[in-house]
C-alpha cells in the first residue's frame, strides 16, 4: 500500500468501528461478533503502530472503555469521579485506620454508609436549580443525562432552602428496587426481549436510555451520599448529608457515626445479613473519615481517596445436595445444565436450582450425583454452584454426564468447535426452537402482534394449532375460544392483530422471520438493497457481501435459510396471507420529502409517537436526525420537559422550537 492507501484504509477503519461502537453501545444491536469487532481493531492498531504520522488521539484505538457515549453530551467533572480501595477483612480494616491516624496525628471518627450498588451520578445545582446530571463516565468527564435524571421522583429540580450554597454537588447512586427489577424482567420475558442480568444492569441501562419516558416507567430511585463544593455548610461528611437531608435528598437511614473502627466493625457485622431485607442491591459498606480537615489531610492516590475505604462482603455461600442435573433447551437451540437442589435458604431467598452454565463447567466442577455443594449468589439472577464438598461424596457416586441427545426432539446435539456449549440443530422441528421463532415472530419490533403471550403460544402448539409462522394466518376465533383463560372478546383481539399485521413493513417481516444474525438493523440493509423477498431469495452469497454491513456469516446464514423447502413454503404460505414482501425500508411511511435538507434535534418526551419513531419519521421524509445543536441545525423538535440547557443554546443560536403538533402538521400526519 502507497501512503495515501494506507492513509485511507484507516480513515475507513476509523469509521467502520465508530459506526460498530454506535451500533453496540447505543443501538445495542451490533452486527458484527466481538471477534470480528476485535479483527478490526487490531487492524487499525497495528497500521497506526507502523505509520504513526496517521495516529490520532481520538482514533477509537486510543480512548478507554467507559461509560460515555455518543448519544449524550459530554462535561468534565469539576472534581473527578474516583473510586474507592476495596477490603474483604477486618485486618486490612485495621491497617486503614492505623494509617489514617499515623497520617493525621489524631483520633480520627468515621462514617459508615451501605455501598448501593447501582450506577453513580453527579448532579450540579445552581443558585438551587439542576443544571447537570453526569454519569462517571471515564471519571474525568462524563455523560449528561440530565433529561433522564429529570424523571427521577426523588431527585429535587430546584432546591429553596435559604441554606444552599451557589452552586454544589450532589452524588449519589441511582438504584433499581428490586421488586421493580423482578417485574421488569417479567414483562421483558413476555415480550421476547433479552433479560437484564441484576437490578444494578438495569439501573445503569436504563440511565443510558435515550428516551426519558422509559426512564421513567422504571422507577429508579437516588441514595446521596456525598456533597460537594466549595462553600459546604458543615465541616464533617455527616454534617453535609444531613443537612442535603433536610434540602430534599435522600440520604440512607442506615448511615452511622462510629467512634472508633470497633464501632465500624460492629456496623459491618450488624448489616451482613439485614441488608438482604432492604429493598435494593447492596455489596458492602463504605467507610468515610467524617472531619472534612482530616480528609483534606489524607488527600488522594492516583485512584482513590486515603480517607475512605469500601468493605466489600463475601458472596453468601451455603451448602447443600445435588439431587439431579436436568438439561434445558432454549428457544435458539442451545442446551443449559440445571442443577435441582435440595431447598437451601441462601441471602434472603429459598435457592432450589443453580446454573452449571456448559459441559465445561461440569468438568471443572468434576460434578457426582448427590454430591454435596457450595451455592453462591453472585451478581447474576440464577445462583451457581462454586465447588464440591468432596469429604461427603457418596463412594461409587456417578460423575455427572452431559446429554448427547436433545431432551426436546431426541436429535443428537452438537458443539461447534472452539465454542462452549451444545445446541439442538433441529431448528426447523424442535418444540422450544419453533415456539421461540413464533415469539420472536409476533414481537413489538417484527410484527407487533398482540394478545398473544408465551403460555397462549404454548396451548395452540401443544394443541396442534400452530407448528410454524405461517400457521398463525390460518387460525380462526373459534379454534382459540376454548384455550384456557381465553375469552371471546380476547379471541377476536388476538384475530384481528394477526390480520392488521399483513400491513407491517418488509423490512420489519424480513426481520420477523427469525433469520440467524439478521437483526432490525440487517434487516432494514438488505430491504433497501433487495426490495422484495425474491429478489433477496435469489441472490447469492457474493450478492449479499458486496453490501456494506454484510459479512461472509449474515450472507451464509441468509443462503442457507432461503435454501430450505420448508422455509419456501412458509414464505409462499405468508404470501397468501397477504404479509407485505417488498417495499424498500423506511419508504412505507414517507409521506413526501418535507424535510428535506433539514437537521433535526429531538428533545423532551412525546405523547403520539416514541423518540425512536420520531427518528425514523424525520428520516422517511428525507430529513437528518442530530443529537446535539448547533450552528446546522434547522429546528429542533420539541416534546415536554425538554432540558434547560438544550433550551438555552436553541435560544442562544435562534434555533426554532418546534411542537410535536405543528411538527406532525409538516410532514401531513395530521
Ligand atoms: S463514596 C471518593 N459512598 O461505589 C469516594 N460510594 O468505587 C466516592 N457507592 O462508583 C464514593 N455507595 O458509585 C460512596 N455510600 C457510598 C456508596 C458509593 C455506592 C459506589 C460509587 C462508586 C463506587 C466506589
């Protein structure tokens, strides 16, 4: 490669993962898998190495993995955001507090406070009003999700009381109850949608979220723990809280003044098993020097402040007997060990099965039938089994094999080489598999077909009505009527949502057939690329990668699927039904190109559409969607509680405000 080959191969490479980074951190619907993403990587890595005149501080080689995004706008913190150093025994405790007092020459009093685990925030007041509300970020700077923290009930907009200083800071972590996570992973396994791992996942994912109507169905809730500025009204960390106290924050009961460390120890015996019956995630306790003067004396490493430290507890383990292992089939085929225990209570709950991820897992485990194990809850929902009391196995006990045949369908399973787990190939005619393509099919984002929940779709398979998607098109109110908890009214809701989805987009059925690796993004790609279905049925492997954003394995996943009879006939059974097969993606709505040459801004919350809907209408008439103003932006979109400071620089550039009403006027929607 000549220089300037060299000097556009990376420009390319810079854009392709930039482009990827927004598809997983933002979209969160990557295209590419991480191995591929890593390739890349390493691939511009390494011709930066080699011709370093192209380097780049902002090259995506360069900058950290953190929290930021692009979505948002960025600050800098005024003070960084650092963490803290982590113990797990009352020895190192010991050694903290025999520093803190060799360094400070005095008796030193602590404050203890539980560690929330959740995501952290910091939120700026000025002259008492919210002005900011930034995530850690990289620590330095972070992202300004102010709209979403605007949602948040117990977190004050304005503060009146006579006592606040000019500007201060509040910090604080923004939690999920976990009653609230427990129904939002209900909800989301009802509607086909990927799980959050724990209430702390969902606390932060739920802060990124770009629409802050989400943000707040979720009922996040705040804990403060710390105040910041320069003028602070007391000199002890105590002092400060309870007084943000008394503006309107919620700081924790639980926090205590503790004489001594023996103090602290007793606080940290005393809530190692009642913190299971608080109503949020809590993974230790945080030990604060509460003089603000002997803090400022400790000062900070390159880390973490010397004057606080976090005692982190131990995962809870408890022992019990490994009765049986049964094995699991999911609705894509891969096979999950499960082992069932006898009934154990563990951390606030009566744990009676545990994941053993793989066969791996097993081996590692060298798992025995019956034999005694640890079980321990870690920040996953399901427990897991960590190791094997091998004093108490039975002689002759029986090490735990792994199925060779699917439990579901009886077909023998597979293991790629090189991956972890086994899968059921039978895609086409094994129960789990064929329900979960059904699912997936009738999903809000494929067809939207509604009234029609996992356990319906399992009494019409079990009952014979339903074996593929295109059977949906042939059932009838009558064939629903006698299902259990079926009424007729429902009956016919369910009838007609079946019929009114024939009217869903191409690219939005492309997406609903359950193509492996063809996701929303893909699929709209290859609607605007193959404009009906036969066309895309004929192309070739060599067709579908010569477009951007389609590798070797989504090209060989889509051959494969349109090569089998059976898939044919469900497309021709779809056909008959009258499911829109062509169409190029995004043009079904265009209602003229009203917007043309226009860059929009979308700020606030919406009544008629969602923010995403919103993006995708500006797009269909021909306008361009902007996350932050500037100089080119022609109007923003303006829904309520848009945020003051996007408020202010509209204001300061004389960018026009536009309503959701006259907004929906433009484009002839209403
Ligand atoms: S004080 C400089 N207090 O734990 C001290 N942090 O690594 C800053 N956390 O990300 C932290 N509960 O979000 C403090 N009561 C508490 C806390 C707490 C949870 C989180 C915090 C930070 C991490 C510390």
């Amino acid at each position: 490669m000549n220089n300037s080959e060299v000097r556009e191969r990376i420009e390319k490479l810079r854009r392709e993962i930039e482009d990827h980074n927004r598809r997983y951190y933002i979209l969160n619907q990557p295209v590419i898998s991480d191995f591929e993403y890593d390739l890349l990587i390493n691939e511009l890595a390494t011709l930066e190495k080699k011709y370093p005149e192209f380097a780049s501080d902002d090259s995506p080689t360069r900058r950290v993995g953190s929290d930021l995004t692009r979505e948002f706008r960025q600050y800098e913190h005024k003070y960084p955001m650092l963490s803290l150093g982590n113990t797990y025994s009352f020895e190192e405790l010991d050694d903290f507090d025999q520093r803190t007092r060799k360094l400070t020459g005095e008796p030193v009093e602590y404050v203890c406070e539980l560690k929330f685990d959740g995501a952290s925030i910091s939120i700026t007041y000025n002259k008492g009003v919210i002005t900011r509300a930034l995530t850690r970020g990289d620590g330095t700077r972070g992202d300004d999700v102010i709209d979403n923290v605007r949602t948040i009930k117990d977190i004050p907009e304005k503060v009146s009381n006579p006592s606040v200083p000019d500007e201060f800071i509040m910090r604080g972590e923004i939690l999920m109850p976990r009653d609230v996570f427990k129904s939002l992973n209900e909800q989301r396994e009802k509607e086909g949608l990927n799980l959050f791992a724990n209430p702390r996942n969902a606390a932060s994912g739920t802060l990124k979220t770009l629409d802050p109507a989400v943000v707040a169905s979720r009922k996040l809730v705040c804990m403060f723990y710390f105040l910041l500025g320069e003028y602070l009204p007391y000199d002890t960390h105590y002092g400060n809280l309870m007084k943000a106290a008394e503006w309107g924050f919620t700081v924790a009961d639980s926090i205590r003044v503790c004489k001594n460390i023996e103090e602290v120890k007793e606080y940290i015996d005393f809530w190692e098993h009642k913190r299971d019956s608080l109503p949020y995630d809590t993974d230790g306790v945080v030990i604060k020097v509460n003089s603000i003067a002997q803090q400022q004396e400790l000062g900070f490493t390159a880390k973490s402040p010397r004057w606080a430290i976090a005692y982190k507890y131990k995962a809870e383990q408890a022992l019990t007997r490994l009765n049986s292992v049964s094995f699991q089939v999911g609705r894509t085929g891969n096979v999950t060990p499960v082992a069932n225990l006898e009934p154990v209570f563990l951390a606030g709950t009566t744990v009676k099965r545990a994941s053993l991820h793989n066969a791996d897992q097993i081996f590692l485990l060298d798992l025995h039938l019956h034999d005694m194990v640890y079980v321990e809850k870690g920040g996953e929902i399901i427990p897991k089994i960590v190791g094997v009391e091998l004093s108490s196995r039975e002689e002759k006990s029986e090490p735990v094999k792994f199925i060779e045949t699917c439990p579901e369908c009886g077909t023998p399973l597979v293991r790629n080489e090189g991956e972890a787990n086994h899968f059921c190939p039978n895609y086409l005619h094994c129960p789990p598999q064929i329900k979960g393509r059904i699912e997936h099919f009738i999903g809000r984002k494929a067809m939207n077909i509604e009234g029609l929940g996992e356990e319906t779709i399992d009494l019409l398979f079990s009952r014979g009505l339903i074996r593929n998607i295109a059977d949906l098109y042939d059932l009838n109110a009558e064939q629903l009527v006698p299902l259990e908890r079926m009424g007729e009214k429902s009956a016919g809701n369910i009838i007609r949502s079946i019929r009114d989805s024939v009217n869903v987009p191409y690219h939005r059925v492309l997406f609903a057939l359950g193509i492996r690796h063809v996701g929303e993004t893909v699929a709209k790609t290859l609607a605007s690329r193959f404009p009906s279905i036969d066309d895309l049925m004929s192309s070739k492997e060599e067709d579908l990668t010569m477009v951007r954003e389609i590798g070797p394995k989504i090209a060989a996943s889509i051959v494969n699927y349109f090569s089998d009879n059976e898939n044919i006939d469900i497309i021709r059974r779809l056909r008959e039904a009258g499911v829109r097969l062509s169409g190029e993606a995004g043009k079904e709505k265009t209602t003229g190109n009203s917007l043309e040459g226009k860059t929009i801004v979308i700020s606030g919350v919406f009544s008629r559409h969602s923010r995403d809907e919103y993006k995708e209408i500006i797009e269909n008439n021909g306008g361009k969607n902007s996350s932050s103003i500037s100089g080119n932006t022609s109007f923003i979109l303006a829904g309520d509680n848009m945020g003051p400071s996007k408020r202010e620089k509209a204001a300061e550039l004389g960018i026009p405000l536009v309503s959701e009403e006259e907004f929906l006027k433009i484009i002839g929607e209403d």
